[in-house]
C-alpha cells in the first residue's frame, strides 16, 4: 500500500494542505508568499465578479437538476421497455460521455456556428428562425448554450444509471400495482421512483456538486464570455490564477467551493441519519 499511499500524498493531501495555506497569502504563484491572514476571504465577499459567477453556477445546478435528469429518467424508462437492441442503444448513448470535452465542444462549435452551422443550412431550406444567431457569442444565450453542450455529453451515462436502477426493481411490485388499479402515472410516482430512490439521490448529488465545480466545457467554448455572461467560480478562479497572478486568491476562491460542496455532502448525510433512507 505504500506506493498508493505515497502518490495520494503528493498529488491529493500535499496540494490540499498547500491550498489552504496559500488561501492566506498574497502570492502570485511563484516566489514567497506574504501572509495576509483572513484577506483574500473578506475580498471574496465584495468581489462582485465572484459573486456573478456564482449566480451562473447555480443556474447552472437548476439546469442540470431538471432538463438531464428528466431526459435519463424519459430515456431509461423507454429503453427498459424494448429487449431488441438495447445494448446498441446504450452504446449511442453513452458515446458522447466517454469523448473527450474538447472533441464534444469543437464538434458543437461548428454545428451552432452563425455562418456555417445548423442555422444557415435550415435556412437553405427555407427555416431561417436560427440563420445568424450566435449561442456562445450573445449575453443572453451563452451560459444556457454551453449548458446545451454540456448535457449532451453528460445525459447520456444518467440513461444508463437510472436504467440499471430500474431494472433493479421487482416486476411484481408493477404487477400488484396493476391489480390495485393504478395506471402508469402512478405506478411511476409509487413504485418506480421509490425503487431507484437511491440512485436518483446519487444522481442528484452528483449534479450539485459537479454545476458548482464546472469549469471545462465553459473555458473552452466561451472561456466565461461574453462580457463574463458565461463566467463560473471555476474559470474565474483560473484566470485568477494564471491570467491575473493572484494564485493565493485563486486559493481561497478554489477552497470556498470545495467547503460548499462538503457543507452538500453533509446536509445529505443528516439527511440519512435522521431517517431519510435512501
């Protein structure tokens, strides 16, 4: 166990113990560090860049709590109904969630390109509702855009989650359900959901946390653009860092929203220790 213990101190515990200590310094990131103490947490609380992002962050989690989530529970829902190619389905499905996310944002750049994308060839055919618009270049349609990319790549392994619940539920309890009168609606509310309770809680944690640490698909396609309508804590944080030289700032913001994601995980945990099994 040495050797792994070894690795998790230098690549895990060493930078996590460094971030904490730089989160109360003044340090460009190379050279000393001047101590600043408590600093870098009170200009957190009057930087209204940060406090911006952060508002797109938690869109960001509204988003990814209701349109993937639906979509993998619609999808998986369909796919345990057929027994025919249902391994092919799965395989296109979870395509886009092993690519890699500079594959998947190149590959939608060009489909919602202004001039050469999705929108001048619908207006070929005489659709031109789309001709000219620029989702990552407008303040209004950037964040939600590159949400758009990012649940492509992202719904698809919730499908197969929530397929492996479902098919992890007794077919008797449908059966019963079915005898007692209940119809799809309610077989889905009183059977299904409580049956992948665990998974959908699994899901929804996932979720939370990954909208509050996003970072690639938003540098890459927009890079927290235009005029930061699409900036998040963690391309912000970034150019804290490595554009503005402030990495002990960069430090500080970084270690603020790794405390919200624990406070999340803690709140789940009561949660299961007052009674809420999952």
């Amino acid at each position: 166990m040495l050797p792994l213990i070894l690795v998790n101190v230098l690549v895990i515990l060493g930078p996590s113990v460094a971030t904490v200590y730089y989160s109360f310094t003044e340090w460009s990131g190379i050279g000393p560090a001047e101590w600043v103490g408590l600093q870098n947490y009170t200009d957190i609380l009057r930087d209204t860049d940060f406090w911006s992002a952060l508002g797109n962050n938690l869109l960001w989690t509204a988003i990814f709590l209701t349109v993937p989530i639906a979509m993998g529970l619609g999808g998986a829902f369909l796919l345990s109904q057929i027994t025919r190619f249902q391994m092919i389905f799965r395989v296109l499905y979870f395509i886009p969630y092993v690519m890699a996310s500079v594959v998947n944002a190149a590959l939608w750049q060009n489909i919602l390109d202004p001039d050469r994308g999705i929108g001048s060839t619908l207006a070929n055919f005489g659709i031109p509702w789309l001709e000219g618009v620029s989702f990552f270049g407008s303040e209004r349609l950037a964040l939600p855009a590159v949400a758009f990319v990012d649940n492509w790549h992202w719904w698809g392994f919730v499908v197969l989650l929530f397929l492996t619940a479902l098919q992890s539920v007794d077919r008797e309890l449908y059966e019963a359900a079915k005898m007692d009168g209940a119809g799809r609606w309610q077989q889905f509310v009183n059977v299904t959901i409580p049956g992948i309770r665990a998974t959908l809680v699994f899901v929804v944690l996932m979720t939370i946390i990954g909208s509050l640490l996003v970072f690639d698909y938003v540098y890459i396609i927009t890079q927290g653009g235009p005029a930061g309508a699409s900036e998040v804590v963690g391309t912000l944080m970034y150019k804290e860092a490595f554009g503005r030289f402030e990495a002990g700032y960069a430090a500080a913001l970084g270690l603020g929203m790794s405390f919200m994601s624990g406070l999340i995980v803690l709140i789940f945990v009561y949660l299961r220790r007052r009674g809420w099994e999952i």
